[in-house]
C-alpha cells in the first residue's frame, strides 16, 4: 500500500480535512500519478456533502486530475515515468458490454467505477484527486499535451471539457451550425470555448447581463440574456444545438423553442430535482429532440485533449491551496467563480 495524504469529508456536515488513505501498489496494468492539480466539480460537493444519495464517507471528491507519472506496471505501454497524465470522472468499467467495447465506457451497462465514491458491486471506496497520489488503470488513463505553464488550467477539462465536447461532437457541431450554450459556469464556459473553436456559430444564453463581455471574450458570437422575452423571440427556430449546461429545476420550453426542426437541445447539468416537463407540442411539431449526455469516453476525452493542446484552449480558473476547499464549495454554491477552482496540490503536501 501506498500511503497518501489527502483531504476527505468524514460526514455530511463536517468541513473537509487532511486525512491519510491507502493506494494499492500499482499492479502490472498500473499508471502511478502524482497528483500536480485537481479541479473543483460542482458534484464534487455534491457527494462530499452529500446532495445526492449514496455517498460514502470517507470521501475525497476530485476527479479533474493532471499529474506526473511516477510508477508504471511491467505491462504498462502507452505511458513512461516522467510524462504527464490526467485521469476524469471514471478509473475502471466492465469493459466487456456494447457500450464498453465501443468505447463509450461512460455508459456502461454494468456500471463504470467512479473516480471517488466509485464502488460498483461491493467493491471498496474509491478515493479521488484531493491527494497527493493515485493509481489508475492504464486504460483510464489520457496522456496530457499542454505546455507544462498551463497545467492547471488543464485539469477542468478532464470532466467540464469532456462533458461539453462529448454532446458537441456527437450532435457534430461545427461550420455551418448553430450552437446555443444555455448558463456560463464550469460547463458553459467551456462549451462557448468548444463549440467556438469547432467552428460553430455560438450564441450564450444567460440570465445574467453582466455576463455578455465574458461571453463574448470566451467564443460566443452572440449573447442573449434569456430573461428578456423579446431577445428570446428573436432568437426563436434557429439552433440546430442548444447545451443545456444548467444544473438548477427550470423551465425547458422558452429553450425549446430556439430550436430548429429536428434540433437537439441536451441536457448535461445534474439537478438535484427534475425540471418541470416540457409541453409536448413545443417537441412535435417540429420533430425538436430533448437528450441527455454524461461525459464522454477515454477515448474521446483524449481526442479532446488533443485539440485542446494543439489549439491552446484551457479552463479560466482560480488556483486555490487545498484549505481553502470548503470556502471554495461556499462561493461555487453561489456561482462566484470565473469558472472554475483547481486546487494546487503542492499545497497538500
Ligand atoms: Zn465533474
Ligand atoms: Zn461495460
């Protein structure tokens, strides 16, 4: 056993504390990373404070991870010591269904193993990036391209980034489409900045008019601030995509109806209660889609790593040292970050 210091919430309602866990020796298969940055998920406070049900405690959230490789497995391929790594939301899958073998492990009719509080039949906690080190199964693992400087900016990618590029690839956002981004937090800011350098026509929808210089800035030819009826109305019948990045209950319909015939809007915020159904005749008459979509695949989630080195693209960020956390989950809770924490993990140490 490895050990390993890190930061876990013991219950609901204590704050975040320096707490030592065990890491298995990595095994044939193995990738050992030091843990360099971990960005902050908004479920990451879900499942510490327990939101959503079934969290484990001990639990130590984090599973926006960039590290280095410190340790590999003797079957170990794709990575050597010394290269940069990031590991996402899952670290394991059954890897024998149809979605596995597709490699759309996300949705794996077993279930995949979650980066923390990620136990699948019976199987022990998982523990995720607030730490100093993790091992994960090589074929979980995504090699890292970015210029060592931006590093930290990187780590939001590895669940935001992938969350949005996943729906904007496979809906094929691109030259000559229409995309809206509905919210500007964690995800939306980095759906504006995904789907602008897909070459799509981007429009930000947001309830908040203070929000257009960002917008603007981050990739989105158009701003639209979704409260104002008459702005809706102009923008009525004319996406072929909207991204659905809110994770509070509201009402679909007004977004709906942005939609084109035979438009997609999909949802990838995780609310803590339904959103109140849409009307039905809004989707009929003209063959509109409602969808979902949860991260992505290794196998995407390195192709969009990929074009995000090649293009420079990382997450805005906040650096924050690890004893910050919980201030941090207070001023996520009320949107006050541009867009995202990532802890610095040399503060733990
Ligand atoms: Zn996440
Ligand atoms: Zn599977």
């Amino acid at each position: 056993m490895i050990r390993t210091k890190a930061y876990a919430a013991q219950n609901a309602n204590s704050p975040l504390a320096p707490f030592e866990i065990g890491r298995r020796d990595p095994g044939p298969e193995d990738v050992q990373i030091r843990i360099l940055y971990c960005g902050v998920c908004h479920s990451d406070l879900h499942a510490a404070r327990s939101e959503w049900q079934g969290t484990l405690y001990p639990c130590v959230p984090g599973h926006e991870i960039v590290g280095r490789v410190v340790a590999i497995g003797g079957k170990v391929s794709r990575f050597k010591v010394g290269e940069l790594a990031g590991v996402g939301c899952m670290v394991d899958s059954c890897g024998h269904c149809a979605s596995c073998r597709e490699g759309e492990e996300q949705y794996c009719e077993n279930g995949f193993t979650g980066t923390y509080n990620g136990p699948v039949f019976g199987g022990e906690n998982t523990y995720g990036g607030y730490s100093e080190t993790i091992v994960v199964k090589e074929s979980f693992v995504c090699h890292v391209r970015h210029d060592e400087q931006a590093l930290a900016g990187v780590a939001p990618l590895l669940c935001a980034g992938i969350t949005t590029w996943s729906p904007l690839r496979h809906w094929q956002a691109g030259p000559g489409k229409r995309v809206g981004i509905v919210g500007l937090g964690g995800l939306g800011h980095m759906g504006v900045k995904l789907a602008h350098a897909l070459g799509a026509h981007v429009t930000l929808f947001t309830t908040s008019p203070a929000k257009t210089a960002d917008g603007e800035r981050l990739g989105a030819d158009e701003v639209c601030v979704s409260t104002d009826q008459d702005q809706m109305a102009r923008q009525a019948n004319r996406y072929d995509l909207i991204l659905n990045t809110v994770a509070a209950p509201h009402d679909l319909n007004g977004l709906l109806n942005l939609l084109k015939r035979d438009g997609t809007m999909t949802l990838v915020g995780a609310p803590p209660a339904p959103h109140p159904s849409p009307g039905v005749f809004n989707l009929i008459f003209k063959r509109r889609r409602l969808a979902g979509s949860l991260i992505g695949g290794i196998r995407e989630t390195q192709e969009m790593l990929d074009f995000c080195a090649e293009r420079g693209i990382v997450s805005d960020i906040e650096l924050i040292p690890i004893d910050y956390i919980d201030r941090a989950y207070d001023r996520m809770a009320k949107s006050d970050v541009r867009y995202r924490f990532v802890i610095d993990m040399a503060s733990l140490r």
